[in-house]
C-alpha cells in the first residue's frame, strides 16, 4: 500500500461515518482550546502575583508584634510591648544593608470629608514610609 491508496480509504472512512468524523473533531476542538485557557489562565494569575509582590518591594522586611497567647487563648495585642522610635534608630544604625526604616500604625473607621463618609483603613509612618512602600502623592 502506497501513502495514496491510504489516503483514499480515510476519505471515504470520513465520508461514510460524517457524525463520528465530527464528534472526533469537535472533541479534539474543545480538548486543545481548554488546555489553551487553562495555560494562558496560570501564566495570567504568575504574572498578576509577582505584580503584586514586587508592588509591595521586592526587599521589603516587616517586624510586627503579635498577639499573646495563654492557655490557648488570644490575650489580643495590648499587654504586648510593642517596638519604639529607639528601636527604629537601632536597626538603622546597626545595619548597613537597611537603606530606609519607618515605625508604623495602622487603623480602620470611617473616613469623612465634608459631606461624604467612606469605611476605610488608614496608616501612618514617617518619611521613609513613602520610599518603602513605592506610594506617590498625588496631592497635598
């Protein structure tokens, strides 16, 4: 048997089942088209991650009190001693590898201006803040 001879006798194989030649292509259709959305799909969530990771600073290091815990229950935040200014100057005196340093307090409530009232967080820090976290001010 020759390649044309083979070739023949698939035409008329297609020609005489229509309805199994098109489920086949129709499931060989949708089996390439899902594994085309499921890859574009994990290369658009890698990308959106690392964006939001190299938004935050890619050398960016966070020192947080936490919470108390005794006997298995959370003592909340407020017997905690938390870190002061003094301890800001001593990580940025003694380390040459730390370029920025900022102590910071965080919060949620209501935010109003004028007439318009918004739940919100807020946070505060000094200068250095700005540098750390890549922000821009728009105005003020």
């Amino acid at each position: 048997m020759n390649i044309l001879n083979l070739f023949k006798i698939a035409y008329r194989a297609l020609l005489h089942n229509k309805t199994r030649a098109l489920l086949t292509m129709l499931g060989i259709i949708i089996g390439i088209s899902s594994v085309i959305a499921m890859v574009s799909l994990g290369q658009s969530s890698s990308q959106s991650i690392s964006g939001q990771i190299s938004g935050m600073g890619t050398n960016l290091i966070m020192v947080m009190r936490s919470n108390q815990m005794q006997g298995g229950v959370s003592m909340g935040s407020a017997n905690v001693q938390t870190l002061t200014d003094k301890d800001v100057e001593a990580i940025m005196s003694q380390s040459k590898y730390v370029s920025a340093a900022s102590p910071t307090i965080s919060t949620s409530g209501q935010l109003v201006y004028g007439a318009n009232n918004w739940p919100g967080s807020m946070q505060g820090g000094n200068t250095d803040l700005i540098t750390i976290r890549k922000y821009t001010i728009t105005s003020g």
